[in-house]
C-alpha cells in the first residue's frame, strides 16, 4: 500500500517526545507528519488506516544490528534484514561493523547506507570501526568514518584491548561528538568460557563465564570515560554489578550510556538447558537475580535503551556442539512484543516508558532527528496491538535465518503497519 496521503484515525497515540498518550487521529502527506489531531476530516483520496484499539507510536529505533553484509550474505544480507525490521516495526536499525571486510574506512560506510536506501524498508545506518580490522592496534580514521555517514563507532563482536586505545579514541571523538559503543569484555576472564559461570554450566559440564569478565571491562571502560569526558555507550550490559557500575557514574555526572537487549530481561541461562545452542550468545544470558537487576535499570533509567544485539547464523553454525556454536540470536521481529510482554503487561514500565526506551533514547543517543511524531517531521511510524496474545513461528520470520529460543512463546503485541517516510513497508 502506498500513498501520498495516509490518515491513521482513532488510534492511542503513545508520543513520549511530545507528552501524548491519548486517542488521536495523525494525517500524513507526502512523507511528512502534517496534522496530529482529534477527528481529522479529509477527502475520498486519502488511504485511512483504521488503528482503533491499537497503539500509534514512533517507529521503533534499533541501535544494533547485525545484517551481515559485507562478507556475511549467507546469514544475512541488508535486504534480508531490512524485511525483518519492518515486520518488527523498526523504522531505523544501526548496524555493527564486524563484517567481512570490516567497515573501518568512508567507503564502506557509504556502501552500507546507499544499500539501506536502495532496499527501501528502513533507514539503515552503520557504526564504523574503532581500531583497524578490530584488530586494538591503530585507530581506524574515526573524523573519515563520521563525514562518510557513521553514527557511532565500535568494534563490537570484540572489546578494545588496550585501555591507553580506549582512552585515545575517547578523546579523539569528543571531536566529533559521536559516542563509542563499547563491547565490554575481558577476554582473559572469558577463559574459553561458552555460558555464564553458574549452577546451569556445571549441570551441563561447560565451561562457564563468570559476570566479572562483563563487569570487570564497563568498570575499566566506564572509569577511562569518566576521566576523559567522552561519550561512551555501553552495549548489551547483562549483569548486576554492570547496572551499578554505569549507574554511579552517572550520578557522578559521566557522560555514559547504555543498552540492554530482550532477551536479558526476558531469560535465564535456564534455556541452556538441553545444549540449546539458539540460546547461545555473548554476553551469555544469566541468572535470574542479573535478570531482575536489568528491569530495575530499566525502570531506574539507569539502561537508556533496549537494543536487539540481532544477529543471524546459518543453521550449520548452529546446530553443532555447544563450545563451538556462534554466539547470537535473530530479535528484529520479537523485541517489541518482549519488550510489551516482559515489561509492560507485568506492570515494570508504561507503554511511554517502553517507546522511550525503544525509540526516544536511541535517537537521542546517535543525535538522530527521530523518535517524536511531532508535525512537520517524517512519517516514521508504527501499528501495533498491545492486547493481541500471538504465538512466536519462526518460519514466519523474513530474517534469513531463525536461530531463535522464542519459538512457539506467547507474547503480546504483534506489529499490524510499519509506516517508513509515509510509506507502508510492512502490514500484517
């Protein structure tokens, strides 16, 4: 469905950016927010989307993503990912740059945000490399990066392992005003480690990772921040003792801040249970007290944002022996619904506090000019009905790959439209 006109009539309008949460109408042309009203009278030409019963709110913000491309198309490629954002009501993904090559040079920025716009289904975005190839020896060209496009840079997949580098590409973004999004982890700590360090690893008789190898890395990188005055972004944080350290440094005033991702509120290292290798991923899941700490981070504000950490495997990389299976799972298309039925339902957040958490702060955290569904700005949108129970069918997913431990779940909140630039790119 296209059009160059879309009213969206009798909708909840959930708008944290702009203090709304109540039955409204939103009248679209040409891509642009241009009415946000009650009962907003128009002509037989206008497409009208009926959202009674549902909310309206702004399209979801994903700041990470792995769409694999370049290097990687058999997992997934930004075509492929694309698709699943839709579906998710994700109308802006940020992706990560440890592709094949790695994306540490202006060229590739570009070659990621031209095949974004190319495909048409979200605006996608790409951090670029800290340090060259990931590899912690030599700053990539961070001041060539960010005039190519790049939001952020990180080296995610791998932490920086030089903390006079860490401190160096600090101070060194502080020019550009663009945050690191650090993946925090001590990889001498990991020790081979394949799941978090606890009763589940010794049942199972796998090498565990204990919590300080995550905690022990945010404390040095929160500290480094702290000291430089740069704007650090702690990614995928999974622990007790990560909440507390990001927390003191903010109330200290550091320039910090993080995201957590589903499926750390939403399970425990319990779905390891069996080697189930779709439950695998880095940081591992944890106990149920890491658990109740990510929730009241999030309900705190102490987390920022919820980040899917999307990241596809090919069903061979999966399905093997657990030590040896890739870490990740694919979240585009179950993180709002999650997020709903984890935080939402069970009374954690507000659906305000959820978009907040969802789309108001990522953009924020990236200096987008999104995440409000002000008059005047581009119509990024998304449907969706918060009371609607659905059962989680992986076949169903337009990822590539569906290595996934929801499968089957029930959850509220399935996504009816995803409205990109006043464009309908996915109905139900």
């Amino acid at each position: 469905m296209k059009s160059n006109w879309i009213l969206i009539k009798n909708g909840h309008v959930v708008d944290p950016a702009n203090n709304i949460d109540e039955k409204l109408d939103i009248l679209i042309k040409d891509g642009i927010i241009s009415e946000v009203g009650k009962d907003i009278q128009t002509n037989p030409f206008v497409t009208v989307i009926d959202a009674e019963g549902k909310i309206v709110a702004p399209g979801l913000i994903d700041l990470h993503v792995h769409f694999r491309e370049p290097g990687y198309e058999y997992k997934e490629d930004i075509e492929s990912g694309s698709a699943a954002a839709a579906r998710g009501g994700v109308t802006t993904v940020v992706c990560m740059p440890n592709t094949n090559p790695t994306i540490d040079n202006p060229a590739l920025v570009k070659y990621v945000t031209d095949r974004g716009k190319e495909v048409g289904l979200t605006h996608v975005l790409t951090t670029g490399c800290i340090t060259k190839g990931q590899k912690s020896e030599e700053l990539a060209e961070i001041g060539e990066l960010k005039n190519a496009g790049a939001v952020a840079v990180s080296d995610d997949g791998r932490p920086v392992l030089s903390p006079s580098l860490m401190r160096k590409a600090l101070e060194y973004t502080k020019m550009f005003d663009i945050p690191i999004m650090s993946h925090s982890e001590d990889l001498d700590l990991v020790d081979g480690g394949s799941m978090n360090e606890g009763y589940m690893s010794t049942y199972l008789g796998l090498r565990g990772i204990p919590k300080c190898a995550e905690s022990v890395a945010i404390s040095r990188d929160v500290l480094i921040a702290e000291d430089v005055g740069g704007r650090l972004h702690v990614c995928h944080v999974s622990t007790r003792n990560s909440i507390d350290a990001i927390r003191q440094a903010k109330k200290r005033g550091a320039n910090i801040t993080c995201e957590t991702a589903p499926h750390y509120f939403s399970l425990t290292d319990k779905a390891v249970d069996g080697f189930n290798t779709n439950a695998k991923m880095n940081p591992p899941l944890r106990e149920q007290d890491d658990v109740d700490a990510v929730i009241e981070g999030l309900i705190d504000g102490t987390i920022d944002a919820i980040a899917t950490d999307h990241a596809p495997h090919d069903k061979d990389e999966k399905e093997i022996e657990f030590a040896l299976a890739m870490n990740g799972i694919v979240g585009l298309e179950t993180s709002l619904g999650l997020g709903v039925t984890n935080l939402v339902k069970t009374g954690k957040l507000t659906m305000t506090q959820l978009i907040e958490k969802m789309s108001v702060n990522p953009a924020k955290i990236i200096n987008l000019d999104k995440g409000s569904l002000s008059v005047g700005k581009a119509a990024d949108i998304v449907v969706f009905d918060a009371d609607n129970e659905y059962t989680v069918d992986i076949n169903e997913f337009a990822s590539k790959n569906n290595n996934c431990p929801y499968d089957g779940m029930k959850l509220y909140g399935r996504v009816d439209f995803t409205i990109l630039d006043g464009n309908v790119v996915f109905e139900r």
